[in-house]
C-alpha cells in the first residue's frame, strides 16, 4: 500500500535543493507527505513502495534525527538501506569522493541519501552516479527536506501557509536549514524576517528577499512563527558573538521577547537545541506553542514522500531503458 498520489508530475531526477523546486512541487511533496503522517501513526507501518530498491545513506557529518528519519523512511517503505560511515569507510584512507561515487555506482543503489560538510558536494557526487541522490545537507548551503518538514508543521498546525509571518533568528549565516526555508517561503508566499547580530547574517542578505532585523523584540512583533536555530560553532572561524551568555541576553529566545509575537505564535527548532543559549527550556518545552517534536515526526513523513517520488522516476526511467 502507498500513500495517495496527486496528480502532479515530480520532475526531478534528485533533490538537491529547495532551489530547483517550484512551487506545485513543493505542494505536491507536502500532500504526499501528509499523507504518510497517518500511515505513520498505524501499528502497521510497513509498505512495499520501494521494494526491491536499495538505499544507502551516506553521513560525512554526524546526525541523530536526518539520518534515523531517513532510515525509517526508506525502511517503512519497503526498501534494502544501508548506512554507510565514512569514518571507517576506504574515505578514511584518502579516497576521494568522485572514487567513492564510482565505487558506489558500480553495486548499482537506487538512492543515495548524502550529507557532506562541504557546499556543493552532494552535487558533484549526483553527477557521478546513476542512482537518485537526496541532499540531507552540504555545508552553508541546503537542507531541503528540513524545510519541507517545518513546512508541512506549519501548514498541519495553522491550515496554510500563504500570508502567514515567520521569523528565523539565530546563526543564520552558518545555516543552510535558514537557506532553504527562505527559498521555500517565499515560494510559497510566507513573508520571512531574519533576526541576527549582523555578525551572524550572510553577506548580500539583502538579495534574500527578506526583512532583516538585528533586535528580538522588533523581528519577533506580530510574527505567526518563530523559528531559532542553534549557534553552528563547528562552522565558525574566529569569534562571532562575546559569549553564549551574552548571545542569550539578547537573543536567546524567552517569555519576555515571545510576548511580542502573536499569542499563538508557533515555536519552531531543527534541532539539537543548545538549552539556555538559543532558546529557554520553558518556552522549548511549551506543549501549547513549541512544535519542535512534531518537525521530528514530520521528517519521517516528508522523507518517504521524497524517497517515492523519485523512486517512481527511477521506475519510469527503468522501464525505457
């Protein structure tokens, strides 16, 4: 049993980026993916979409929930996965990437679930293999299927997402989970407002099409969203904030600077959360307004959504060969 398809064509070989993605898109990757949610919550989980197929996920860089989602996603659906770590991997001993994909490529996977410290790795190594390849994440640069799981949260909680206010705050300069939910939302027409020492914006932040504020109490007036991301200090050369007790005075997200939000504002987090730095462990921790653990659950969802559909254009693909 699959989960009830749209009737929009996906048109994508991979899914590398928010970027590439259209707005049908988006929305058909979120219906389906709201689809599974129920699939999910069953005692049965187990389909045979991707029966037969193998999928390997492939960690440059650690990762609790990216990697046990997408694991129970290709799981769920019925394919062979495998989690391959680089850090006992020929990659170890000095093989390059491109060795590496032509390596993978000759067992013939179907899918490779790729993150990679590095900007634009996961592009290269898609251009070296035949399988479909997913970008869990590459460096500053995207996070696609995070972006459709805050997406989908959203959109479950709320109804829609068109008109509504969000504010991303935070590192946002080190943050490819920021990139790709700015292309998502103003897709969508979601109106974003970044809020950030201007040590932690990305240059030309300006070309985002985003509002940008430096102070907590202005970004967050009025938003219907409010989304923080953690300080990425394994990102940062040099000193970018004073000290974390310092950085969570000003904009470590509490009671006090949430009460200018709207009074149901919702309280986002990718995770992992660093308590105390970026956000207070009370307003973390609201059953009302945080939907922290729903994004978790949501993963699940949105990743057997993205697994199907471009398993559905390896079939196609498959069938004129």
């Amino acid at each position: 049993m699959t989960a009830e398809p749209t009737s929009h064509y996906f048109p994508h070989r991979h899914l590398l980026g928010i970027e590439e993605l259209s707005a049908p898109d988006i929305v058909h990757l979120l219906d389906l993916a709201d689809s599974y949610v129920a699939l999910n919550r069953r005692a049965e989980k187990k389909q045979d979409t991707l029966r037969g197929r193998t999928q390997i996920n492939m960690f440059f860089e650690a990762s609790t929930r990216t990697r046990t989602s997408f694991e129970l996603a290709g799981k769920r659906l019925g394919a062979d996965v495998i989690n391959m770590s680089p850090t006992t991997s020929a990659i170890k001993k000095g093989e390059t990437l491109i060795d590496t994909a032509a390596t993978l490529n000759a067992m013939h996977p179907d899918v490779l679930v790729v993150r990679h410290p590095d900007s634009g790795a996961v592009k290269l190594l898609a251009n070296a293999v035949n399988a479909a390849v997913i970008n869990a994440g590459d460096g500053s640069h995207e996070h696609p299927t995070q972006a459709l799981l805050d997406a989908l949260t959203i959109r479950r909680r709320l109804g829609t997402l068109s008109g509504l206010t969000v504010a991303i705050c935070g590192d946002i300069a080190h943050s490819r989970v920021a990139r790709s939910n700015i292309l998502l939302f103003n897709t969508l027409g979601v109106r974003v407002r970044l809020v950030a020492p201007p040590t932690l914006l990305p240059t030309a932040v300006e070309r985002y099409g985003v509002e940008v504020h430096h102070n907590m109490r202005e970004g967050l007036k009025d938003v219907d969203i409010v989304m923080m991301l953690r300080l990425q200090l394994e990102r940062m050369q040099g000193s970018f904030v004073p000290s974390e007790r310092e950085y969570f005075h000003y904009y470590g997200l509490d009671y006090d600077k949430l009460a200018v939000a709207k009074p149901d504002a919702l309280i986002m987090h990718p995770g992992p959360m660093n308590r105390g730095v970026e956000i207070d462990s009370e307003v973390a921790d609201d059953i009302n307004r945080s939907v922290i653990l729903d994004q978790v659950e949501m993963g699940v969802a949105v990743r057997q959504a993205c697994l199907e559909v471009l398993a559905h254009n390896l079939d196609k693909s498959d069938h004129n060969q």
